[in-house]
C-alpha cells in the first residue's frame, strides 16, 4: 500500500500492516517501547521489499549493507494487545553514502498516530567501512514500488507485464 507523502519527503509512504502480539506488551498490558524499533525495521524492508530488492539482496549481491546509525522516536499514545497497526514509511534524505527513513505508527480503528520517529543509516562494506550505494538501488529507493504478480508473487514492472 503506498499514499502521497508530505512535500518534505521523497516519493510515497509505504504502509505495512501489523497486529500487535501479547508478547509485545509489558505487565500493564501496554506495547513495550523498544518494540517501535523492530516495527520500524519492518517498515523499512517492507519499503525496500516493494521497491524490488531486500537487504539481502543489497548483502549477497553487493556487499551493501544499511548500518542504523542513529533512531529517534516520540510517543505519543499507547498501544495495546491485538490493536491493528499501520507502519508508514518513507525515505526523508538520500545521500551518495547515507540515507533517513521516516515513519508514522497510526492505530487503524480511530486513526491516532500513536509514535512517529526517523532513523539514519550509513552504508558500509563487509568490513564496515563506509562505502557508496552500489548502481542502481538509490534509483530504486526514489521510484514507485514495484507491483507483485499474484500468481506468481514476481516483481511486474508498473507499466504491466510483457
């Protein structure tokens, strides 16, 4: 799922549905903190996945890897056991050696924002030194997502299949 973005961002905000699990929550039945983080990483692959490529794909194929250098995240109401989440991502700077993903955490049943936060990342070889995007991925961060095939679940182009 994708919807416009706000004129400071790139591109759209991907959207990336999640149920929160029992495990997720402390002992006042309130989503733990740290939990916002993991939900941003999904975000992101979710975001990367749409648009193509995993980090996988960026790790096996390149050597490229996507280091967090850097998170922040604001609260701003609770969430609780088996609320159904929207993770919204987008990219908000792309650099030759660093990119910011953006995210939004929205409760679907009465559409709060319930946490926005950014984390930073630089890209690094191997060894963790930092290094260029390889070609073409930062081609592939800014431009549409990719559809999926529903019968096969392989990439189509948007323009539809050969």
């Amino acid at each position: 799922m994708t919807s416009p973005a706000p004129d400071n961002v790139f591109g759209e905000w991907h959207e990336t549905l999640l149920r929160v699990r029992y495990a997720e929550t402390d002992k006042m039945g309130i989503v733990y903190y740290a939990n916002y983080l993991i939900w941003f990483e999904i975000g992101r692959t979710e975001f990367c996945r749409a648009r193509g490529f995993s980090y996988r794909d960026m790790e096996e194929m390149d050597a490229a890897f996507l280091v967090v250098a850097e998170s922040y995240c604001r609260y701003k109401a609770a969430a609780y056991y088996d609320d159904e989440l929207l993770i919204r991502t987008h990219i908000t700077e792309l650099r030759k050696r660093s990119l910011r993903f953006g995210y939004e955490v929205m409760r679907v049943s009465d559409g709060q924002i319930i946490a926005e936060g950014e984390t930073g990342h630089v890209i690094t070889d191997s060894t963790g030194r930092v290094r260029s995007f390889p070609e073409g991925y930062a081609q592939r961060l800014l431009g549409p997502p990719i559809l999926k095939s529903q019968a096969s679940g392989d990439p189509v182009p948007p323009d539809g299949p050969d």
